[in-house]
C-alpha cells in the first residue's frame, strides 16, 4: 500500500521572519480569529481539517512545571496508529511527525544559538533508526526500532530545494564542527535524540521533558502540527525536508500558544 500524500500548506520565509521577530501574536483556528485568554492553554483547532484522524488535531499544549515541560497533542482519533509504509531504503524513505515548534532558543538544548525553530518532535519512520543509545522495542538491538515512535529535538528552517515556501530540518554543513548535544545521533543535520519516552494513548500524544528552567520557560510561543517528512533521494543536503503538512492547529503556523 502506498504511503498517503497530503497537500503542502506553504510556510513562507516571511512568514517564519516575522514569527520569530515576534510580530504574529493573534490566535487562529483554521481562519477564524480569536482572542487568547490568559488561562488558554491549548491551541485549539477544528476538527476534521486532516484527511486522517490520527493527524487531524484538536489542540496542543505545552506546561511548565516544575522541572519538567508537558508537550500534549490532541487528535481526532487513533493517534499514532498511522506509520509510513517501509520503503526498504534510506533515501526517499518518509517520517509522520507530531512536532511542537516553539520560540525557545536552540542553545536551550545544547545547539548554537539562534539556529531556527526548536521543536519537539514525535516520530516514526521504518527504514532507519536515529536513535543509537535506545532500544525502543527492548529486543537487544539498538539500530532496528525507528517504526516505534519516539522523540527528537530538531531544528527546523526554510529551504526552497524543499519546495516552495518549505521547511527542511536544517544540515550541517560538510567540515563545520557546530556546538551539538550530547544525544546527537550523528546525523549531518540539527537534530538531537534524548530518548525522552512519548506516551500515545487514544487520541493524545504526549511528552514529558526535563527542564531545570522550565518554568522561565513560561510565556514563549508554540504551535502544533503533524507532517511527514522525506529523506532525500540522494541522501545529501537537503537531507530531511518537510513534504507533506497534515494539519496545523494554529493554520497559518503563526506560533500563537504559549507556555503555561
């Protein structure tokens, strides 16, 4: 069975300029405006945008407590139950994703600073496994459980050799020795697997991250999306493009949640 397409809703660089200077703070849900309460935590969306249920979100949500941030994700149905179909290669094999992007910086988590968009990301891909120090499915090989989801730090930037108006997780480029986390999987992109375990239950995805800081955390935008990704068929820079936006909970990607 062929993995299911989906149309790419285009993500402008000056769209991503003017979320990251701070200059989009109105909420959306899908086209209509609303108002942010103080006690809103969710992005709320509405139901029946996606053309699965799996991605089909309802809301998003990321909580401060403590020393802990609480990334949440509603769907319509049957979350995580949809994976891509196995292609057997690396190159032109797909990622489903559920990805919080944020405001927080990217030095937060152990990369330079100021790099692109920080986001959480829960993924599934069968034809590779990005994360060497975890034995997701716990049968004693630790390079063949890339199908169970599982979580990412990425950093995400505009690319055109994406596509139009695409986003693409951004490359290290070949000889440069950036600052990296110490989870890095050793990929030539910006992308760190900390194994922080999500829990998918019904129609709910959910992450639970340390954060000595988390609550100054407090106040700094997110949004929601599920997407698929690509991995290129040449295996070079663009490695990983964003190919496919399932749903947006904000609808524009303006980034309008913020952390409570």
């Amino acid at each position: 069975m062929k993995t299911k397409q989906f149309k790419l809703i285009p993500f402008t660089a000056a769209v991503l300029l003017a979320m990251t200077m701070g200059l989009i703070s109105t909420v959306y849900a899908h086209g209509d405006q609303a108002k942010q309460s103080e006690n809103n935590q969710a992005i709320k969306a509405v139901k029946g945008n996606a053309k699965l249920a799996a991605f089909d979100i309802v809301h998003a949500k990321i909580e401060a407590s403590d020393r802990w941030l609480n990334f949440v994700m509603q769907v319509s149905d049957q979350a995580g139950k949809t994976k891509p179909t196995p292609t057997g290669k690396l190159e032109g094999s797909d990622v489903f994703s559920y990805v919080w992007p944020t405001k927080i910086n990217s030095d937060v988590v152990g990369f330079e600073a100021d790099q692109g968009i920080l986001s959480m990301a829960i993924t599934s891909h069968p034809d590779f496994d990005d994360t060497p120090l975890f034995d997701e499915n716990g049968d004693g090989n630790l390079g063949n459980d890339g199908t169970v989801w599982h979580s990412h730090w990425v950093v995400l930037v505009p690319d055109d050799a994406c596509g139009e108006g695409a986003l693409k997780v951004k490359d290290i480029p070949a000889g440069s020795t950036p600052k990296l986390p110490i989870t890095w999987p050793g990929l030539p992109i910006l992308i760190d697997s900390p194994g922080y375990s999500p829990v998918i239950n019904q129609n709910q995805v959910s992450v639970r991250v340390p954060f000595n800081n988390a609550k100054e955390l407090i106040g700094v935008a997110f949004d929601g999306v599920t997407s698929g990704l690509r991995v290129n068929e040449s295996a070079h820079a663009p490695l990983l493009c964003v190919v496919d936006v399932f749903d947006v909970a904000s609808g524009d990607l303006s980034l309008p949640g913020q952390i409570q």
